[in-house]
C-alpha cells in the first residue's frame, strides 16, 4: 500500500493574539497523494497560508493528527520534525527567500548542508538541477544580478536539491509579470509530470488554480470544496527534461528583481531549513 505523502485528519490550528484565541483552521481533513498537482484556493485570511505551514512541517496543529511522509508530527521532537522537513518537502515562496550574497549554485546546494552531503557533491547536485531548470549559464551569479523570473527558478532548484516528496509552492507567481509567471508555473508542472513530486499550490488567482488536476478551495478555516478536474496542466510530459533558458520578460533593476519585486536577498535560509516566522496574525494570506 502507497504511504500518502502528506494526510491530515480534523486539523485545527488556533494562535494566541492579546490574550485572545484566533481560529485560522476548524477542522482541515484533506490527503495529498504521491505526483498529485493540487491547488489550494482561497481569499486573504482564509486560512490557506496556515494549511500550507501545517503541511509543510512549518508549524503544529493545535488539534487533530497531522501525518507527513508516513510519521505522525505529534510525535516527533523538534529536531526529528526540521529532519523530516528537510527530507520530504520543499518550499518555494513568492519573496524566493534566497541568500543575498551567495551564488546561485551554493543558493541551491544550502539544503544539502543539513543532509551533510559533502561540499564537492553538493555543488555538483546543485549544478545539475540549475541545469534542470534552465540556469545552467548562471551558476555564479548573485541574486541581485538574476531577474525575478530567475531567481524563482533558482528557489525551484532549491526546493527539488534534496528531491522531496511534496513541493509546495506559496504564491510562486506573485511577484512574477504574467509572461515570467507562466514559465515559472509550465516549469514547476513539467517537474512535476517527470519527477512525480506532488505539487501543492496556495494561490488566490482562479487562472493559476485553473491548471491543477485538483482544486481546494478554503474559507473562514474551512475547506469548502475539494474537486478533481480531468485537464491536467499545460506542461507536456512527454516535453524535453530542461526548460531552455530564455530571455526574461522583465527588466532587471539594481535589485535583480525588476520594477516593484523584492530583491528576494532577505530571508536567508529560510527556504533551505523551512525556519519562518508563525502565521500568528491568523491571516491565512
């Protein structure tokens, strides 16, 4: 019998605010299967954000049983839980989180650090998923010399080092124009279709939950439906094993982000160790 790679049963999670008890999940029963391509849909301060922390390890549910690859969070300390995120998930996010002064390449190979995979092979894995996502040319530049759409799939190459089980993804197009936001999202369905790493969006944008195979739509804490469409993504499966680099839709700025992105230089590791702040405002983005 195939282990789900993430299950959760009757999860809530409440935050302390003043004094004050804030319910950002009632009760979250939901099943993310092995290569699934899943979107979780809903409004700011539903609750979705939170899902997705939960999820992904980031945090604890208040109430009922949360299972990741297999081993019921519950029951693990601390280190055993960073252990196990580091093993079976990877987190891309809209502000790409990577380190302002490191290379590409030592970007993508943090991860590897906490796996303790020597420097030599770490580099040499982080080369070859840069190439799997199309940044072969860039290995040694910096995030402030690479374009949003770059650094994105600098973030991607990142989150897939370690070759997770379930990929989430936080809004990977927010910070994106909706030429660039389009590679992006064909790049993350392609590794998808060919690794068979289950793919979990969190977006408010109809069009992007458009393409998943499933789509969660949360509110007020709650999954309100949860329905699977036969239109898979527009990637090709069959299509070639790289993305072939092209040029970026979006003029680079000092930044390297383009007009009106965040350089993504904050954050530091963040997205190699799944260390981010509590989403103790409730919002649920």
């Amino acid at each position: 019998m195939t282990v789900a790679a993430v299950e959760a049963v009757d999860v809530s999670r409440a935050y302390e605010l003043d004094g004050v008890s804030v319910s950002a999940l009632r009760g979250v029963s939901l099943t993310i299967d092995q290569g699934e391509y899943v979107a979780v849909i809903g409004p700011s301060g539903s609750g979705k954000s939170t899902l997705m922390h939960l999820l992904g390890g980031l945090d604890r549910p208040t109430g009922g049983r949360l299972v990741i690859g297999g081993r019921d969070v519950a029951t693990l300390t601390a280190p055993e839980l960073a252990t196990l995120r580091n093993e079976t998930i990877g987190f891309v996010f809209q502000a790409f989180h990577l380190l302002a002064r490191t290379s590409a390449v030592d970007n993508v190979a943090l991860p590897l650090v906490y796996r303790g995979v020597g420097a030599r092979q770490r580099r040499e894995r982080a080369a070859a998923m840069l190439g799997r996502v199309g940044l072969g040319h860039r290995l040694h530049h910096r995030p402030n010399q690479l374009s949003g759409g770059e650094q994105q799939r600098v973030a991607i190459a990142r989150a897939l080092v370690t070759e997770p089980a379930v990929l989430l993804a936080d809004e990977p197009t927010g910070n994106l124009d909706s030429v660039t936001g389009e590679a992006v999202l064909e790049l993350l369905e392609r590794l998808n279709a060919e690794s068979g790493v289950a793919l979990v969006m969190v977006t408010h944008d109809q069009e992007v939950a458009a393409r998943a195979r499933r789509r969660i739509a949360v509110r007020d804490g709650l999954i309100r439906s949860d329905t699977a469409h036969d239109r898979p993504g527009s990637a090709d499966p069959d299509g070639p094993a790289t993305l072939d680099p092209a040029p970026s839709a979006e003029p680079r700025s000092a930044s390297g982000s383009g007009p009106g992105h965040p350089s993504g230089g904050s954050g530091g590791a963040t997205g190699a160790t799944g260390r981010l702040p509590r989403p103790g405002d409730g919002s649920g983005r």
